[in-house]
C-alpha cells in the first residue's frame, strides 16, 4: 500500500555489533544467560524510544518523557501508600490497579499539557516540552522531598521483574506492544496523519486534516509510553524518585535517529527503530561484560549513531532532499 | 563591444529537463530590454543564472567584453547586475532608509552602525529616482508600489549597470504602473540597462526597445519594438494560436448552490457579497493583495471571516475551521502547490486520500487497504495523473500532473463547491489547458467552482460571470458574454470598489 524504505543498514549494523562483541567476550557473551539479561533490560529503553518516536514522527519532540516517567511513578507510589494505608507491600489487587490507574492519568496529564501548548497554541514543541519536563521535575521534588521511594507490591514488581515461560515479563510486554505499536503508526487513521503533518503541517491543514487533535493525541500517545517505562522501572529498581534515568532523555531521541526515524518528522518505521533499540542494548551489555567504564557505553552509543548517520548520509538517503525543482517547477516557485 | 551582457549558448537542466537550450542574447549598454514568456518558459531560471544563483550547464556569459563560463552571486553584484525579485526581498521591520542602505552597510564590513551614513545613502538613493519615500516610515507598512520603490532604491545604491526587475507590475494598479515604467526610462538616461520581465503585453509594449520572447527554454524570437504587436508575441509565446474555446454554462434557473452576504474580514476584505449556482464557473480576479485569495481562505475556514453569512444548499453556516469548510462540501486548491497544497516528501497516493481519509476506516478502525487503493486508482484514472504507480513521491512530479494530484484529492471528497485559487500559476500551457479541461468537466457534473485567477483570459473563457476586486471589495460584475478580455483588464486596474449603487461597471467601460 505505501512505499516504506528498508532496513539493510540496520540489520547489517545489528550483525556486525554482535559479531564485535560476541569476538570481544569470546566466553561470556553468547551464553543463553547473557540473551535473557538483554530481554530483560531491553524493553525499558524500547518504551523510552516507542514514546520518542511519535512526537518525532508528527515534527515534534517530547523532552518531559523521563520526567513523565518519573512523575508516573511518584503517583503511584503515593496513591498505593495513602490507599493501602501505609502498608504497600500488602495493597490488593484494586489498589494496585487503581494507583496505577492514578499514574496513568497523571502521565496522560502531562502529555496533554504539551499536547495543548503545541497542538492548540503552537507553542514551538521543543520549548513547550522543555517547560513540561522542568514544571515536572520540581513537582517531583515537591512530591518526595528529594527522597527515595521504595517497597511495592510483588504484583507491580512482576512487570519489570518477574519472568513467563522462562522469558522476563517486560519483554513478553515489549513484543505485545510493539506489535499495536506498529499498527497505530503504520495501519491507523491517526498514524498516517501523524506521517502527514510531519512532512507537512502547512499542507495536511489545507487538506482539512485536524493537525490540534492528532498533534495532542500524538503527545498523549508518548506520555502513555512514559506511563509504562514507569511501571517497568518501578519493577527493576524497586523505587521512585525525583530524577532517574535522566540520561535516557537523550538516548531516546538517538534510538529513533539511529532508527531511521527523519529528525525533521514524517518518516521512519518502527522495525527500525526496533532494530537500533536492539544495536544499543547489544553494545551496552557487550561493553559490560568486558568491564569497562559504564560511561565508555554512551560514548559508544554515540559513536555508532554518527557512522550510521555518516554511512546513510553517503548512500543518501538521509540527506535533506532536495526538491526536483526542474520538472516544470524550476520557474513555478518565482514565476507564479 | 557596447553590449553591457551577452549570454552564447546557455543551458541548464534540472534532473532530465531541460530549462534552458542554449540562449544566445545580448543586451546594450542602456538599453531597455523586454523578456516575455508563459510561465514556466525558463524565465526565471534565466534571470537566477544572470544574478549568479544558478549555474549554467554550458554556454559563456560576457560582460562588459569578458568572458565568464559562469558567475558567483557576490561577482554578479560586484560586475553592477541588480535583481529585483517579485517579492522584493525587503525587511518588513525596519525603516525605509534603513532596507534602502543595508546591502551597502554588509559591505563595508564595519563593526558599528552609523546612522546619519544610512540616512545619506538612502537620500541619495531616493533622490536618484525622485521617489517620494518617507525615510523614516517601517516598510512594512508601505503600499506595494513604494516597497518596490525602496527595492529599487536599494539596488542603487552601489555602482549598478543592468537592472532586472521580474514582474514589476503585478501588484500594481495603472497609475503606479505609469510611475514605474517612467522610472525605468530614467534609469536608462542615466546610463543603466534594464530588463523588464513580465507576461503583460501591454506594459512590454509600451517600455521596450526590444523584446526577447523565451518559450520552453528557447529564445524564439528577438523582436524590435516597431515589429512587436500584441498578437505576434501571444502566437510566440505559447507556439500555436492559441484559440481558448469560451465555456458556456446551461443557464439554470435553480436556487443558487452557495450564497455570500456581506462577508467582511478586518483588512482583508469588506461586504462581500454574491452567489454561486450548480454547474456554474465563477471567475474572481483582481490585482495581487486585492482580497482574492483571503476571501478563499475564508470561505475555507483557514482563516475564517469575522461577519457576514454563508448560505450552502439554503442552509446558513459558519465556517471557522476547515473541517467545517470540508463538512459544506467546499475545497479549496490553493496557488502554492508546494507548500500548501501538496505534502510533497509523501506518495501521489497518501496525498489523495488525506482528505478522505475517514471514509477509509476499516476493522478497528484501521486503513482498510482495499478501499484505499481503490479510491487511489480511480482518482489516478478519471485525473490522468501520469505516474508510474501511486507510490511516486508527490515532489517527482512536474508542475501540472501535481496539480492533478490537488484536483484529485478534492474530487474524491465529492465536493460540491470547488475554489481554485491560482490553480495553474507555473505550470506549462498544454497542462494549463489539461486543467480547464478538468475544471469545465467537473462544472458539467454540477459542482460550483470558483476560479480565481491573475489571468484574464483564463477567467474570460471558462467563467461565464466574473467578479472584480478591489481593495478588498467587489468593484465590478461582468458577464463574460458581454466583454473582451481587454476590457476585464482595464478594469482589473482601474474600477474603484463598487459604492452602494451597481453603476460602476458601464460607466468605467
């Protein structure tokens, strides 16, 4: 039905970092234990990203996703000690659901928040969002004093951390929802405009497309994600607080370049950007496993972004094109 | 050698077309040159390789008696070549004096701003054309006339040889168009050469010594004044005798499908008021910034009106956004195919079905691929569209078959008003014609359309009424039975916006 380009880069970069580490840890690396370590930590950045993507994919950015995310999780957290009265390791299973509900809606709060600003008031989404993250980051601080919040149900815990059929629940979690993901992106009315008014905002508005409401579901979509990132964090470290992961803001945005997913909007496919999320857990769990710096993993990440970039920049398809401008429209554009 | 430019052998391409073939021409040291073609004719591109913005392919540009294989924006300034572009390419926040020195300020290359030298240069400038510029007034909130005269003024201001102004005249009304033309013999008393480009004859006829007739990509013919004739250069500019066949409508005695009653919009046009039948060709014409186009927008709910009442099919409503247009059956094929109407880095297809898009639902809601290739085939189809498949993106296409893929995206909403605004601006005549085909087709079905146009035969021959604005008003109705195209111009730049009483169009005759 529609034309969707391809990943060849990816797969083949996919190969070549597991070919690299797999030499570099030649016992540690291909061991079954190693593979279910990788779904385990996989999905939490692979939500991140989802969430990242379809502000991106509309024009947009969405910088309050960690602070989302955070935010998410300090709901809950309260609204299961305040309804459990006190006690959240025994709150049942309502509680549970409904605290989780609260931080659902608090996410879906924040989303509209911005979705409002850029949607509705055009504010320029990169400021909006960046007021977002910083509104939410005080918050934050407001809501827990600066402290650690910890101790939650096993029922909460399970969704980070518990395992199914031998496979970590977040990662059963992670193809689920990749597959609607995909779906809403590439199948769904709101998806396809959402291709449009990133390649356009200007002419899918002359085509009566409604660019408030997709840019505002756009926005509600991320935070949504946000949400769930939140309840797979919760999981793992077993605590909330003010300001964590803050340093996967930025690799959420280069998970999606690194994707294929157009800086400017209006292109790039979730496979792909399945695939550049598997690239960065690869390399951070090779990196690992050889025992250097943890710091020496972002330096990576950014460095196999950049040779990504400079190889499709090379082969052109990264390239900002250039309009055709001599097929009968080299004189349209002054002439007219 | 007392040509100032002698252009041998010029080509330029653009992927696999071919804009320019070779032109060979020359231009004198103070001579007033006309360069007339349809749009599209590589006009423009000519004039971008003149001002160094483009390359040529192959061919020399001499000037003043030296040879360039090709010339860099700063050495076409340097050499005294001068553009001035449709738009101006001015400063809207800042002063008169302030655009009129700016260039020469960039090139002195000094740290600090001196404000009595920008108040100099400008006079100086001013003074050269003896235009009545108020230094001190903010360009934007000029007339169009007095901000082409500071884009003039600041083309003076360093040492200019050949001037080359495109389209001078589209914005303006006769008296400022008398004005222009007796600014450009002055410039060439004083010893500068001039290139008037424009596809309006009468202008053409009444300034140039000679007239250089460009028609895809081709210098046809180089005429001296004393040879040109109206007729001759039509026939040379389009390559045939072009015979627009008039459209004549089935005159209906049925109730008008849409009815306007004094739709106003603050500064953008005031008491607007006609009506459209089933069928019907409405032509709207008038000088750019005469309203035309904010009208459009309005009934089309991109920028809506503030009062007044639109009537569709006997029922009053109100168009605030452009769903509420689209809901009306109104669509709207802007001018601006590039940015506004077509999502140019998307496929022919996602392109048509953007406005049907809701009819293509399928199970849960998703795009059911069934109906969406078939709604996509049919309008490729009944439009003609020429792409090799849908999937060709929107931006490969040439001008015409891309305003097909507009057309199409309107008509397969089944509209029942259509406006079109500009609709075949840049776009090659064959095509041109392609489009009216379309136009007077879909007009046979019974839709209303409105078509807007700078273009007086166009409205003349497919429109059976046309209204006249200006200023922001009705200033004159014609049935087009009853007219020549030469009058609809006339009145195009002279009618005074229509008072209380219908007087106005026979006594302006």
């Amino acid at each position: 039905m529609r034309r969707r380009s391809s990943n060849a880069t990816l797969y083949l970069v996919l190969i070549i970092v597991l070919a690299i580490m797999a030499v570099l840890n030649p016992t540690r690396f291909l061991r079954v234990r190693n593979f279910y370590s990788m779904a385990y930590q996989l999905p939490f950045l692979a939500f991140l990203a989802m969430g990242q993507m379809v502000p991106i994919v509309g024009g947009g950015i969405n910088l309050a996703i960690v602070a989302t995310a955070n935010f998410t999780g300090i709901i809950t957290a309260m609204l299961l000690r305040a309804l459990s009265g006190g006690s959240p390791l025994e709150a049942s299973t309502l509680v549970i659901l409904v605290s989780m509900l609260g931080g659902v809606l608090a996410a879906l709060l924040a989303g509209a928040l911005s979705g409002f600003l850029i949607g509705y008031l055009r504010v320029p989404d990169i400021l909006a969002t960046l007021g977002t993250m910083i509104l939410l980051n005080g918050v934050n601080i407001v809501l827990t004093k600066g402290y650690t919040l910890t101790g939650f149900p096993d029922a909460l815990i399970a969704i980070g951390n518990g395992v199914f059929l031998g496979i970590p629940i977040p990662f059963w979690l992670f193809l689920a929802i990749a597959v609607v993901f995909r779906m809403i992106m590439e199948r769904s009315v709101f998806g396809y405009q959402l291709y449009m008014i990133g390649s356009s905002y200007t002419a899918s508005r002359f085509a009566g497309i409604n660019t408030r409401s997709v840019i505002m579901g756009s926005y509600l979509l991320s935070s949504l994600f946000a949400a769930i990132t939140a309840f797979v964090m919760m999981g793992q470290l077993n605590s909330v607080k003010a300001n964590y992961a803050e340093s996967y803001l930025l690799v959420s945005v280069l998970a999606c370049f690194l994707g294929g997913v157009d800086p400017l909007g209006g292109d790039g496919r979730v496979s792909g950007l399945v695939l550049a999320v598997m690239i960065l857990q690869v390399i951070s769990t090779g990196v690992n496993l050889m025992r250097m710096d943890p710091f020496f993993i972002l330096a990576m990440w950014g460095f196999i972004v950049l040779v990504i970039i400079a190889a499709n920049h090379l082969s052109g398809r990264f390239r900002l094109q250039r309009p055709l401008r001599g097929l009968g429209q080299d004189s349209g554009l002054a002439d007219g | 050698m007392s040509d100032f430019l002698k252009l041998v052998g010029i080509k330029k391409s653009f992927g696999g077309v071919q804009a320019l073939k070779g032109i060979e021409l020359a231009v004198g040291q103070n001579e007033i040159l006309c360069l007339v073609g349809e749009n599209g004719s590589g006009k423009s591109t000519l004039i971008k390789i003149i001002s160094g913005d483009l390359k040529p392919d192959s061919g020399e540009l001499w000037i003043s008696g030296r040879m360039y294989k090709q010339l860099r924006p700063i050495q076409s300034l340097n050499l005294g070549i001068r553009v001035i572009y449709q738009d101006f390419a001015l400063f809207p926040n800042l002063t008169v004096a302030e655009n009129i020195a700016y260039s020469q300020l960039v090139e002195t290359q000094d740290r600090l701003v001196n404000w009595r030298e920008i108040r100099e240069i400008a006079a100086r400038a001013v003074e050269l054309v003896q235009a009545d510029l108020d230094l001190n007034e903010v360009v934007g909130n000029l007339s169009v006339a007095n901000q082409q005269m500071t884009a003039i003024c600041r083309a003076l201001t360093r040492d200019t040889r050949f001037l080359i102004l495109d389209e001078p005249t589209s914005a303006l009304t006769k008296k400022e168009i008398d004005r222009l033309l007796q600014v450009v013999r002055d410039l060439q008393a004083k010893g500068i050469a001039v290139m008037f480009v424009s596809h309006k004859l009468n202008e053409v006829l009444a300034i140039a010594e000679r007239v250089a007739v460009l028609r895809d990509g081709e210098l046809v013919a180089t005429l001296d004044r004393e040879e040109a004739t109206n007729e001759r250069l039509v026939e040379l500019m389009s390559g045939t005798r072009v015979t627009y066949s008039r459209y004549e409508a089935k005159p209906s005695n049925e109730p008008p499908l849409l009815e306007v009653k004094d739709l106003s919009k603050r500064n953008c046009f005031q008491d607007i008021s006609f009506s459209l039948r089933r069928g019907e060709i409405l032509g709207i014409t008038g000088l750019l910034g005469s309203g035309r186009t904010e009208l459009a927008l309005a009934l089309f709910g991109i920028d809506p009106a503030d009062r007044g009442q639109i009537v569709v099919d006997h029922q009053p409503i109100k168009i605030r956004t452009v769903k509420d247009a689209i809901k009306a059956g109104i669509g709207y094929v802007p001018e601006d195919r590039l940015t506004q109407g077509l999502v140019l880095k998307k496929s022919v297809g996602e392109n048509i079905a953007a406005v049907i898009i809701d009819r293509l639902r399928g199970w849960l809601g998703l795009i059911d691929n069934r109906a969406w290739n078939a709604a996509v085939e049919r309008w490729i189809d009944e439009l003609a569209i020429r792409v090799t498949s849908p999937e060709v993106k929107a931006q490969t296409l040439s001008g015409g078959n891309q305003q097909r893929v507009v057309l199409a995206k309107w008509l397969a909403s089944l509209p029942k008003i259509l406006i079109l605004d500009n609709a075949t601006a840049g776009i090659d005549v064959a095509a041109k014609s392609g489009i009216h085909q379309i136009i007077r087709r879909m007009a046979r079905q019974g839709i209303g359309i409105i078509l807007i146009s700078d273009e007086i035969p166009e409205v003349v021959n497919n429109c059976s009424r046309i209204l006249i604005m200006r200023k922001g008003r009705i200033a004159a109705e014609v049935e087009t039975a009853d007219v020549t195209e030469a009058e609809v111009q006339q009145l195009v730049e002279l009618t005074e916006p229509r008072g209380k009483g219908e007087g106005m169009v026979a006594s302006s005759l």
